[in-house]
C-alpha cells in the first residue's frame, strides 16, 4: 500500500548503513513521553534527575509524528506506570533507592507512576490522536506484560521506527525486545534523550555496533527525508492539496 503521497518505500539513511522500509508494515513507536519523565514533581525527578534534559527530543518526535500521521503510517504511544492498587509493581522496583517519592506516593501531579494520574499521561505536545494504540507498560520494555508483539503482529508491523525516553532505559530495553522478536528497529537519535547525556550517546552507539547488533540509528531529518523523499516537490504539493 503506498502512503498518501504515493510513496510505498522509503530509504532511511542510518547507521550503520542505510535500511529500506515498507511504511505500510512499519510503527512509529513513541517510548514513555509522560509528564512523569518530563516534568518537574514526576518519578524522573523524585529519583534525583534534571528533567529539562529530555525536552530536546520534544521537536523531533513531533516532526515524524505529524509526518507519520500524514502518511499512514501506524503510530503507537507507550506509558510506563503502574495499577493503583500497585499489584503489577513489583516491590524490588518500589522499594529500590532512596528516591523523594517512591512510586505511588502522592506528588504534585498525582500519584507517581500510578495509571490516570496527571503525571503518568503523555505531554500535550505528543497527545495520541483518537484511534492510535497505547500500550501501558509495567516495565521498562514495551513488550514485557503488554500485547504489544500480538498488536504489531496483527496490523502486519514488521519495522519500528523508535523515539522516546529515556535512550538507555526504556528505549534500550524495548528495542533489545523487538530485536529479539524480529523486529527491525530503527532509533531516532534526536528523537530519544536521557537524563545523562553520555547515557544517550552510548545507547546509541550500542544499538549501531557491530553491524547493527540491536538496530539502526538515524536522525529525524534523515526519517522525514525518507518519508518524503522528493522533499520539496512533495511539501509543495502537500501544501496546496
Ligand atoms: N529512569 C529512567 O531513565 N527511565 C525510566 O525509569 N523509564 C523510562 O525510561 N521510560
């Protein structure tokens, strides 16, 4: 099936080479883009990190999602967090550390990490429309506990084109997991960040070595000029339709 524009294919210029898509078997999939990471009084703060590190990839992951969107591409947003009465919380997980508020504690944005609480819903910027998947996730890998591999499967997903946060957690965790499931993956480097900045740059490299162990690594200029790979002829014409 082509995309909106016509194109079926597209080649993204990654590393460690180049990978062809079919954008009719492949998943935009945002990682835990939550107030709880992002914002100040949410679980990435109660464990002492600066949540203004992560708002980098805020831009990018909305450049391919709006190009996603405008191509027919299928998008799937992740959340991390947990039940409120925290029966899928395991309590090596709640009880680790010596965090400001320890999941499910009351916070400024609701209770940390807890499901329909304020903090664990995604930021405004990158809202799921009406009809996207979300997949809410216990772990730090969005296949673990969910029916994320059985959602791919049945919409015919082979590629994931995978942003979010953090790049060495839950970004890193996911991508091992589709690896192993069969999944081709390609990380957009802009596109995830992490409270370390040298965390991100490693989580990166390691996805792209030794041939591609994990995955590809691309930038989102580079998955928007595949998406669109007449760029300027095409946003021309995208833009008097
Ligand atoms: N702490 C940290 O870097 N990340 C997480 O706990 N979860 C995600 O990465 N989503």
């Amino acid at each position: 099936m082509a995309n909106a524009r016509g194109f079926s294919r597209g080649i993204i210029v990654a590393e460690p080479e180049p990978v062809e898509l079919d954008w009719s078997k492949t998943a935009l999939v945002i990682i835990d883009m939550q107030r709880d990471f992002m914002e100040p009084g949410g679980f990435g703060e109660t464990l002492g990190n600066d949540v203004s590190q992560l708002a980098r990839a805020v831009k990018p992951i909305s450049a391919v999602l709006a190009a996603a969107r405008d191509n027919g591409i299928a998008v799937i947003h992740t959340r991390e967090g947990h039940l409120p009465d925290l029966s899928d919380a395991p309590p090596a997980k709640i009880e680790r550390g010596a965090p400001s508020l320890r999941i499910g504690d009351p916070g400024p944005m609701g209770r940390i990490l807890i499901r329909g609480e304020a903090g664990h819903d995604i930021i405004p910027e990158l809202y799921p429309l009406a009809g996207e998947i979300v997949i809410d996730k216990p772990g730090k890998g969005a296949f673990y506990a969910t029916a994320l591999d059985q959602t791919l499967q049945k919409h015919g997903i082979e590629n994931l084109l995978v942003c979010g946060v953090t790049t060495e957690v839950c970004v890193n965790t996911t991508v091992r997991e589709a690896n192993d499931r069969g999944y081709r993956c390609v990380v957009i480097s802009d596109g995830c960040a992490s409270y370390f900045p040298e965390f991100h740059e490693m989580g990166l490299k390691m996805i792209k070595a030794q041939g591609g162990i994990f995955g590809w690594v691309a930038d989102s200029a580079a998955v928007l000029q595949a998406i669109y790979p007449t760029t300027q002829k095409t946003l021309a014409a995208g833009a008097s339709r």
